[in-house]
C-alpha cells in the first residue's frame, strides 16, 4: 500500500460524511480542505480554499460523480489522486490530460470493522461513527450557539474526527477554514 492509497482511503472516508455534495482535500493522510456545498464544483473550489498551498499534489474525495465543471477546477493545480464514484464522460476528457493522475471508482461501503496494523500484530475496533447532536449537547457558555454556529460546529465535527492528532478544526456551514 502507497501512502497515496491511505490518503485515498481518508479522503474518501471524510467525503462520505457529508450527505450534500462534498470534497475532502487531504494530505499525508490529514484534511487539509473539506467542503460540502450546493454543487460539486463549489465544494471543490471551498476546499481548495482552506489551504491551496497543503493541497498541491494532494489527493481527493469526493461523495458525488465529478462532472465537468468539477474536472474543470481541478486540473488547474497538481493533484496526485481522485476518489469518487462516477466520472462523468466529459470529466474524464479533461482529467486524462493530467499527466500521472489517478482516478478511482470507489463505492460507499459498510466497513464497520477498521483494522490498523501494530508491531507484532493487529489493532481492530469499530468504526467511528458518532455524530454531534444539538439535542444531547449541554451548552456551557453564557449565550447558545446560533442557528449559523451550530452548522458550522456540526460541520467542524465530523472533519475534526478525521484529522489524526490533537485536533483543531476553524469552521463556518459547509466549510473548513484552517485546520490543525
């Protein structure tokens, strides 16, 4: 397995979090631009946002099938790999001109089990697949969150989980703006 093939794998796995179209830019097996948003294409551009200069020769996630538009902004930089479902025929056409770029068909799957591997052996527990709910969160601050706090801290939740250590995740709805 190439370390590429891990980045894959999170970039896919973060995507998969999201029920809108979304984008996961990763990098050494951390987020570096998550974005879910109204199109394909705006998620892209969102992600790359956060962080363009982490993202080059990165790879991508993606929860939706890339389109034109979508391959359309991504060629304008250097991105070593592309996880999605689909290709759309157009899309295809443009991201082949790309030199060394490698796309995979991946399909959502029902990995309950994640393995790690350990000196001496294996490491096997369950998936995480908690979620930040409004209703059994206790508030400890003065004033609540607001109707935009909240999405933008549901949002921030489940792109901190997939960042690997001691994560720090500045979020607005739908988009990451820094993460550490």
């Amino acid at each position: 397995v190439c370390s590429s093939d891990l980045d894959l794998d999170a970039a896919w796995q973060l995507a998969c979090e999201f029920s809108q179209p979304a984008v996961a830019i990763v990098k050494h097996t951390n987020p570096c631009g998550t974005a879910e948003q109204a199109s394909l294409a705006e998620a892209y551009r969102k992600a790359l946002e956060c962080d363009p200069v982490s993202a080059y020769g990165g790879v991508i996630g993606m929860n939706r099938a890339v389109d034109a538009e979508t391959a359309g902004e991504i060629v304008k930089t250097f991105i070593e790999a592309i996880a999605a479902p689909e290709y759309s025929p157009d899309a295809l056409a443009l991201l082949a001109a790309k030199k060394n770029l490698r796309l995979m068909r991946v399909a959502p799957g029902g990995d309950r089990l994640v393995v790690k591997s350990i000196s001496g052996g294996f490491l096997a527990q369950t998936a995480d697949t908690g979620r930040l709910d409004r209703a059994r969160a206790v508030v400890k601050s003065r004033r609540a969150p607001s109707h935009e706090e909240w999405a933008a801290l549901e949002f921030g939740w489940k792109v901190a989980k997939h960042v690997k250590s001691n994560a720090i995740v500045y979020a607005r709805p739908g988009q990451t703006v820094g993460v550490g």
